[in-house]
C-alpha cells in the first residue's frame, strides 16, 4: 500500500468483509465463509482495490501461496450487462466461477478462473446505480483533521 500511495495511489478505504457484511459467501462451488481487508482507491474513473486474506478458503490466500504478493485479478462490468446473465455466460463460455459474494447485500462480486485463457483471473461486480461507499473501518494513510 506504501508503495502504491508512493505512485500517487490513495487515499485507501479500508474494510472487513466478513460473514456479518457479505453475503452468498462461495469459494470454488461451495458455501463458504471467509474473511478479507479490502482497501479502495480512486484515481479519476479507476478504482483500485487491495485485498487480504484474513480467514477462510480464498482465491487470495491460494495466490499469495503459489506466487507471494502481486496483482491478482482484473475487474470488469461486462458493459453494464444485467449481473445474473453475465455470470451465466461467462458460464457458459466454460469459466468457472471460483469465489463470489454481496458485500453489504448489494455490491456483488464473482471472479472467475479464466487465467488458462488469459494469464490472469477476472472478476465482474455489480454496484447499484445509487451506490455510495459506506464509512470505512478506517483509512490509510489516517485522514488529518
């Protein structure tokens, strides 16, 4: 994160997702329940996005075994196409889906494994149109009063 804000990335947003504010908590196929820190940053209409594993089975925790720290994943809207028929089509494109969840019951998020395909492995979310980030557990670097 320090070498991020270091590039001008920043301020972080940081929260728990855990099974008391994410929802449909899946991981390869099954109910699971983990949780993750996840840190957001802005920079114009990209928002960057730090996670952590913290319990659980995660897609996370299995990279940072095979590869240690790095980037992990892209994230994409699929154009704003409704988000149960992109998940079946990415389905149905023979992607799985490999970890999933509806953080606060209304930002959902499902990452498939598609790095056979494409090097890397992509997730598609889906924020409501009156989205609003809520209060952070705190931030990164701490805000100055």
């Amino acid at each position: 994160m320090d070498g991020l804000l270091k590039l001008g990335i920043g301020p972080w947003r940081v929260y728990k997702f855990s099974p008391e504010n994410t929802e449909n908590q899946t991981y390869r196929g099954e109910a699971v329940s983990f949780e993750l820190t996840v840190c957001f940053a802005q920079s114009g209409s990209m928002v960057w996005e730090l996670m952590e594993p913290v319990s659980g089975p995660t897609i996370f925790a299995d990279f940072l075994k095979a590869h240690g720290e790095g980037i992990h994943h892209v994230a994409y809207d699929c154009n704003n196409i409704p988000f149960e028929e992109r998940i079946a089509e990415l389905e149905r494109r023979g992607f799985k889906k490999i970890q999933s969840g509806s953080w606060m019951g209304r930002n959902h998020f499902a990452f498939f494994g598609t790095e056979e395909d494409t090097t890397t492995c992509f997730e598609t979310y889906a924020f409501p149109d009156d989205w609003d980030y809520p209060e952070p557990d705190s931030w990164y670097p701490p805000l100055q009063d």
